[in-house]
C-alpha cells in the first residue's frame, strides 16, 4: 500500500476485538522508511489500538505486522525490548512519570533501556530538551509543576532521546492551543526530515496532518477506507474523506447520539 | 433453577480466571528475577516506605494490643488463681499470632492501598505502556522491588511489634496490676522458644508478599479512570487481608498443628 518505497512496517488484515465490539476489522498499511504517515479518524475508530497493537501493547486476533520484513506477532518478551529499542512513541497525555523529574524522564530509556551511564544519559536528556525549546532550568522541575504544552514537549524529547528508527505520535496536538501545536508540529516535522525517522502519527486534526504528512490515510468502521500523498486528499473523491476533512455533521459517517 | 446454576458457574469459572491470571503474574514477576538489569535502589526506597513510614501505626497498634492481651488474661486468669501465666501468655499471643496478623493488616491497609493507587494511576494514564515503550518490563521494574520489599521488610516490622507488643504487657503487668518486674521478665522468656518467633517471622515474610502482590495486581489491572483505581485500592486491601488471615491459619497448622 505504500508508494514511496520499501515498507518499514507492514501490516495485514489485522483485527481486534474487545468483547463483542469489532475495533480494528481489516487494517492494511505499509509505512516506508522516512516517511511521515499520519492516520486520520473519528474518535474511537481504533487509531490508537492500530498503534498499540504494532507496538506489541495489544494483542492482536489476526494478522500480521512485519518491521523491516519480520514478523513481531508473537515475539518472545526479551526480543519484544530488543525490537522496541527502535520505537519511541508520544503518548496522548504524555505519560510522564510523576515520581521523576524531567531529565529523568527524558533519559529513562537510554539509562534503562540501552544502560546508557547516568551522567552522559543526563547531558543527551539537557541536548534533547534544548531541541525541543526547554532549557536545564525546567530540567530539575517534576512533571506536575509544567503545563500541558511543556508536558507534550518533554514527552516528545523523551520519545526521540534514544534517537529511534521509528516514532509513533497519539494525538501530538489535542489539548493544545493552536500556536503551540504548531510548534508541536514543527518539533515533529524537524524530527522526521533532519533526522530521517519514520513517522507514524494519528490525529483528528487536520490543520496538524497536512503539516507533519507525507501521505495520510484514514480508518473508519476497522478498516483504512482511504491513502494517499497528503496533497491528494482534498481531492481523494472519496466520500468519507470529504466529510471528516470538511468536518460536516451531513455524509456517510454517522456519528451515533442519542436524544435526551 | 437452570438460570441459578449458570450463575454460580460464571461466578466458579470467574473466580479460576482470577486466580490463573494471579498466579500468572506473580509467576512471571518472580521469572524477572533471574535475569538482570536489577534495581536495588527501587528495593530499598520501597523497604523505607513499608517499613520506616508504617513503624509509627504498628507501634502504638501493637503496645496496645500487649496491654489489653495482659489486661484481660489477667481478668479472665485471676477466676483460677493462674495470674502468673499471663506474662506467658502474652509473650506467646504477640510472637506467635497477634504481631504478625496486625502488623499484617496494619500494613496491608497503609501500604497495599498505596501501591494499589499508584501502579493503577500509571496504569490509567499510559505509564505502564510507556515503561514498555521505553524498553523496560514493567513487572520487573515496578512489581519485583515491591514483592521483595515486602517480604524482606514485614518480618523486620514483626520483630519491632514484638518487643513493643511484649513491652506494653509488661508495663500492665508491672505497674497495673502489680507484678514484680523481674518475676514477668523471667516468666516472658522462660517458656519462650525459638520456634514461637521464628514461626511468626515466617508468617510476617508470606503476608509481606501477600500485602505487595495484592497491591500491585489490582493496580497493575486496574481500568476506568479514577473510579478503577479507588476500586482497585478497596480489592487490595480487602484481599490482602482475607488472605492473610487464611495463610496465618495455614501457617500456623503447618508449624503446630499435631
């Protein structure tokens, strides 16, 4: 499915369920190396339990997932880390650790994760926080004591510390105001093009998919109904894309509400 | 009457899948243990929060659970001229039953609650996904220091409430109802033997485990925001401390039970 090149990840008719309520039904997407995909849809239509089954957060009923052409379905716990050393990922509310201060947080996975020592894991935690705009004196503060703008950057520094192959993005800007999603945005799009990580992010916002996309794809009902370079969408002829990208109440997606 | 056995069963076959998944966890909780990275320093900042911070609460529980165990014998003793046997009595209660159920219950409601709320809030808010992402087992980084904390530390708390425990019979014994002070310390240790403490040590080690398991698995699961981790807390608790009564009974059959 993709067009740029080959696949960094692939994934095939995958499906997940939680109990009788189908989430994901079918997915098939490709990710080329150094691309930026993002992937758009309603609430709830099972972006986020797209990303978490790839990185092995949920399980999966059927299908396939392959990282550089191998199979992480059934992966073992100790090759599950190994492969997870080269994800990062940007969780929606950011997912810092409150028992931690900032630099820790950033340099967690490389003290943890790739037992960096402490002292140089701190000066690449200050060198990450500075790229996304924090300077050291935010660096002794507790997550708690920033705002939710600061929180969302520090995470970003966390996801990219280790300077992973792949970074995952949940929702980079929701909860912001639209000028530091913006710079969220920028952060990103630097991150993906200077570094060349491959770049798989979800949103509903689509002032933020057309800046950070190179192609952009979109999942309803469990299944990607449409994929395409990012300045084909407004042309996509699709009409589920047209509604969600236009944001009408009117069009094949029914949002469900109930009257009072 | 088809209706009613479909029930028990759902809640016979819910129970067994609880029970798996319990034993499940703290199964690969402990594998975790075999292998490196290790985190000492996670050990030791939980053995302070379970010991050092409940000493306080086990303290005054167990000095006055001493004095009201020497206060009754003595009032039930006195009916059949026994009254020299309470210093026995209560060296033997506090060593052997009361210090580590207390200390047990005492602690499972202080520290269990608090793992409880603390795994389940990194739980609900993507913490424990993070870890993962992060290249670190969550089991092994949050779960194995707490079970071990708990089963090094509670036997420490135990032997703490036991001098404190015995030390407040004595001061009833003493200086309420009139004993002679050396006459109570020699009856405290004469029929004291190694088993009576080091049977209650073992009890303290198990609900040590019990106390963190209960807590970190009910954190561990917990779902649904807010209200998930308040229910998860009242599991912890609540489990902790059936289970602790259950296995003192155990415990007890296993080191007296002819």
């Amino acid at each position: 499915m993709s067009d740029t090149g080959p696949a960094k990840i692939s994934v095939r008719g995958l499906r997940k369920s939680f109990g009788r309520k189908r989430v994901l039904d079918g997915v098939d997407i490709d990710c080329a190396s150094g691309e930026s995909l993002v992937i758009i849809g309603g609430s709830g239509t099972g972006k986020s339990v797209l990303i978490k089954c790839i990185l092995g957060l949920l399980h999966p009923e059927a299908g396939s997932i392959r990282v550089d052409g191998l199979e992480t379905a059934g992966l073992r716990r100790g090759e599950r880390e190994r492969l997870l050393q080269r994800f990062g990922m940007l969780f929606q509310g950011s997912a810092l650790f409150d028992s931690l201060s900032v630099w820790e947080n950033v340099a967690f996975g490389l003290v943890h994760g790739r037992g960096v020592e402490g002292l140089r894991a701190r000066e690449v935690a200050l060198a990450k926080l500075g790229a996304v705009g924090l300077g050291p004196e935010v660096s002794l503060l507790r997550p708690a004591e920033l705002s939710g703008g600061m929180q969302k950057r520090v995470a970003l520094a966390r996801a990219i510390a280790a300077e992973p192959e792949i970074v995952f993005f949940d929702e980079p800007t929701t909860g912001l105001d639209p000028i530091m999603a913006d710079v969220i945005n920028d952060l990103i799009v630097k991150c993906v093009r200077e570094v060349g990580t491959t770049a798989v992010s979800i949103t509903h916002d689509m002032v933020s998919a057309r800046k950070i996309a190179d192609r952009i794809a979109m999942l309803h009902q469990g299944r990607i109904v449409w994929h395409g370079p990012t300045a084909e969408i407004d042309r996509s002829g699709n009409p589920y894309v047209d509604q969600f990208i236009n944001g009408r109440a009117e069009g094949p997606i029914q949002m469900e509400i109930r009257a009072a | 009457m088809l209706r009613f056995l479909a029930a028990v069963g759902a809640v016979f076959l819910g129970f067994l899948a609880g029970t798996g998944r319990l034993v499940m966890f703290a199964g690969l909780t402990l594998a975790t243990a075999l292998t490196p990275p290790f985190y000492p320093r996670a050990i030791l900042r939980e053995m302070v929060n379970i010991g050092y911070f409940s000493l306080p609460v086990v303290g005054l529980t167990a000095i006055f659970t001493g004095m009201v165990l020497a206060l009754q014998s003595y009032t039930g003793f006195s009916r059949f001229a026994a009254e020299s046997a309470i210093a026995t009595v209560v060296v033997l209660s506090v060593t052997r039953e009361l210090g580590p159920v207390i200390t047990g219950l005492m602690v499972a409601g202080r520290v269990g609650a608090a793992m409880a709320a603390e795994i389940g809030t990194m739980r609900v808010t993507d913490q424990i996904d993070a870890l993962t992402t992060l290249s670190t087992d969550p089991l092994r980084y949050l779960v194995l220091p707490r079970l071990a904390a708990g089963l090094i530390t509670l036997p420490i708390l135990v032997l703490v409430a036991d001098i404190i425990g015995v030390f407040g019979g004595y001061l009833v014994g003493v200086y309420r109802l009139g004993f002679n002070p050396e006459a109570y310390l020699n009856r405290t240790h004469q029929y004291l033997e190694t088993i009576d403490v080091v049977s209650g040590l073992v009890k303290a080690a198990v609900f040590g485990f019990i106390i963190a398991l209960m807590g970190c698995y009910h954190g561990y699961y917990s779902r649904g925001g807010a209200q998930g981790v308040g229910q998860a807390t009242t599991y912890a608790v609540v489990s902790a401390s059936v289970l602790i009564l259950v296995f003192n009974y155990l415990i007890t059959a296993a080191f007296f039970g002819r």
